[in-house]
C-alpha cells in the first residue's frame, strides 16, 4: 500500500515497489492497491477500501491462482500507517463495509514501514500541516486522531508485526515504530524491529550509507513473510 501524507500517492509509485521482485522470487502473489484519499474521503475510507482489496483477492482466489488462507500486508509512510491500520482491526465490524461480506478481511502477517503509529504524539510543523490537510486538526486531543492511531487498536489477537523504520526519520520519528513495538512485544505478539541506520524517510541516505542496505531490508521482509505465512 502506498504512501502520501493520506491525501496522494499512488499504487504504481508506492516505496514498497522495490519489494515486490523479492516476493515474486519466493512464490508469493503481489497486490498493489489505491484507495480513497483524505481530505475528499475521509478517515476510515481507506481502511474499508484495504478491507474490501483483501475480500476481493480471496472471492477470486481460484479465478487467480491464488492460495489466500493467509495473507500479508504491508506499506510506507501512510501505507505503512494503513497496513497497521488492516492488520490491527482484524475481525472489527466497525471497518467492514463494501463487497464479498461472505469472505474474511483478516490479515496474518504485516510489514509496516516508517509509518506514523500516534497521531496525537509531538510532531513538527510539516506534520502538523499534513494532519490539518488530511484530517483537517492537529490537535492531540481530537478524537479524529485518536480513532486513526494504530496504537489504539492493539490487541491480544493481533497479527505478527515487523517494524522497519529508519534512525534519522525526520518525517516520522523513530519513536513511533518504537512504540508499536513495544506495545506489542508486551502482550506477547510476534512482532520484530529493524532500525535502519543512516535512514531518512522512505530510508534516505542520511550521512552515510544504510545499513542494512535496501537489497538486504527486501529480504528481511521475504524471510518474514516465509516464516509466519508459509
């Protein structure tokens, strides 16, 4: 799922493109997918849409080649903050809506990539200003932020969880995949965390080389998702 600031982007342009040889190489189905953007649609629009997707690939599973009794997610930036979103509502009337109600939304695995965890943590002025764009507040105390932090919806029954993000983020901070961490390291869920050094956002170069290297980053997700869907 690609990012955007929640109000751009697009499925052909997202940063988890680079994976996607990767994940073909080891047998898996890659599905890039656009959804309903903010401010014209707002919050929980592209939570549905992701939903309504995963629906979709297992009502055509058979039309498609597809074994869909697991299925992973993942993004960047907003898509990472989406892919958090899908994985963590798992089972959650509240953001089933749309086609194929018959079939399950449910995720199994998810790769969230530098993307923001608490929308009512501290943040910058360029922050700031994309929360007011998509959100239309950025007040910390506004339940529209609340009600779209991942961190709020972690829960026993979560799915397994790893949280690339890189150390030099100025976008997103590193605290935000520090705490989904760590949240979901204390009720027992599967979850891993790789803090890419010398990584701006979308793991920037940023005084040096990073490491581990962007070849080495598609491969700790390939090797992710063997172990939890295979």
């Amino acid at each position: 799922m690609h990012g955007g600031s929640f109000s751009g982007g697009d499925k052909h342009t997202g940063s988890g493109i680079i994976d996607i040889p990767a994940m073909t190489g080891r047998g898996f189905a890659v599905a890039a997918l656009n959804y309903r953007l903010m401010p014209d649609h707002p919050f929980p629009a592209e939570v549905l849409d992701a939903k309504c997707a995963v629906r979709f690939l297992r009502a055509h599973g058979e039309k498609y080649n597809l074994l869909t009794e697991k299925i992973g997610v993942g993004g960047g930036s907003a898509g990472g903050h989406l892919a958090a979103m899908l994985g963590l509502t798992n089972d959650d009337p509240a953001f089933e809506f749309g086609e194929n109600q018959e079939y399950s939304s449910r995720v199994d695995a998810v790769v969230e990539l530098f993307g923001p965890t608490d929308l009512t943590q501290p943040m910058g002025w360029l922050q700031r200003f994309l929360l007011r764009r998509a959100f239309g507040t950025d007040s910390s105390q506004d339940p529209r932020l609340l009600q779209a932090s991942p961190i709020q919806y972690v829960n026993s029954e979560s799915p397994a969880f790893l949280i690339i993000h890189g150390e030099q983020d100025s976008a997103v901070p590193l605290g935000h995949a520090q705490l989904l961490y760590k949240e979901l390291s204390e009720i027992g869920i599967d979850a891993s965390l790789i803090v890419v050094e010398n990584a701006n956002h979308n793991f920037k170069p940023t005084g040096g080389p990073i490491k581990p290297t962007r070849a080495e980053i598609s491969s700790s997700i390939g090797d992710f998702f063997d172990r939890v869907l295979k």
